[in-house]
C-alpha cells in the first residue's frame, strides 16, 4: 500500500482549508486562533518532556488532547457549528469544569506566593509558565472567531489559571526556591 505525502500543495496559494469545509487565508482569524492553541500544546510536550513527574505528565498529557477539541471548534466556521461534537469537537461546561476542579486540588498542595512570581525555579514550571502566556495570547485570538455559545473563550481562561497553578506546584515540589539575587548595575561592577 502507498503511502499518502505529507504535503498536498493545496496550501501553496496561501489559503488553508477548515474543518467541514470552506477555504480561507492563513493569516485569516481561524488559523491564527487554533494556530496559537497549537503552539500552547506544543509547549505543554515540552513540560511533559522534560519532567520525570508521572502525575504532571497525565495532567499535561489530558490537555494536550483537549487542545484538539479547542483546535476543532476554532477551525470550524460558524455555519457549520452544528457538525460539532461535544467533548470531540466541541468545547463543553464539563471541560471547564474539570480545569477547574484541578486548580482546586493542585492549589491545596502548597503554599501560596507571597510576592510576584520569576519563572524558572523548576524546568518544567518555566515551560508551564510559558504555555500560561501562549494560552493567554490563545483566549485573544479566540475571541475573534469563538463568540457566544462557545465555550473556547472560558475554558482558554481557566487554562491559563491552571497552568499557572500547575507551575507553581511543581516548583513546590522541587525544593526550597533559590535565594534572591540582587542585580547589579555592570557599570557599578567596574568600579
């Protein structure tokens, strides 16, 4: 049996088609949006990756199938919103409320920040905290093309709080935070 390219060349002319249908621009409003979640997922591999973490890897790797289903919904015109599926295609209440029940339980694990928080005491946290920060620039994008009923809007929202939550747990988890360093001017180095 062939085996299909991985290119058609149907993109060449700078369009991109959706999902059940209909052919837009690649800089248009549907590709940016589900364009942004897919960079949010990519980065949350890299948090699975490069933690050692069972529990963290199953968390990150619920969201990353998740993204999907918000992929899905963005890439899907509004007229044809009605193909959706709930939970395959379609973002659904239960989804939020999942992320938020996770919040829940990761919150009561440690200690909240008593000052503004500087990624990067943890690997993985920072990577997290970098897809916080994507999945922010994700809900922006979304607003364009996921206006009511969806609930693309709401569960990007939480997203960010979880992954925000989720980087601070597993900086928890790595052990008493580094002291703090004053900066120091290079010029005042020098003298």
């Amino acid at each position: 049996m062939a085996r299909d390219r991985i290119y058609t060349r149907t993109g060449d002319d700078g369009t991109t088609g959706l999902f059940y249908g209909g052919r837009v621009r690649k800089d248009s409003e549907h590709p940016t949006a589900y364009g942004t979640v897919d960079e949010v997922q990519a980065v949350l591999g890299l948090a699975r990756a490069t933690s050692d973490d069972a529990e963290l890897s199953e968390l990150v790797l619920v969201l990353e199938r998740d993204l999907w289903v918000v992929m899905a919904e963005l890439a899907t015109k509004p007229a044809n919103r009605a193909k959706l599926k709930p939970g395959t295609s379609l973002v659904t209440v239960e989804m939020v409320e999942r992320l938020e029940r996770t919040i829940d339980d990761l919150d009561s694990r440690f200690a909240p920040p008593t000052e503004f928080v500087v990624p990067g005491e943890a690997l993985a946290g920072a990577w997290l905290d970098l897809a916080r920060t994507v999945a922010r620039r994700a809900e922006r994008d979304a607003l364009a093309v996921a206006g009511p009923p969806s609930h693309v809007g709401v569960y990007l929202n939480r997203l960010s709080d979880l992954l925000w939550t989720m980087a601070r747990w597993q900086e928890s988890r790595s052990g008493p935070s580094r002291p703090s360093r004053s900066i120091v001017n290079p010029e005042e180095q020098q003298q």
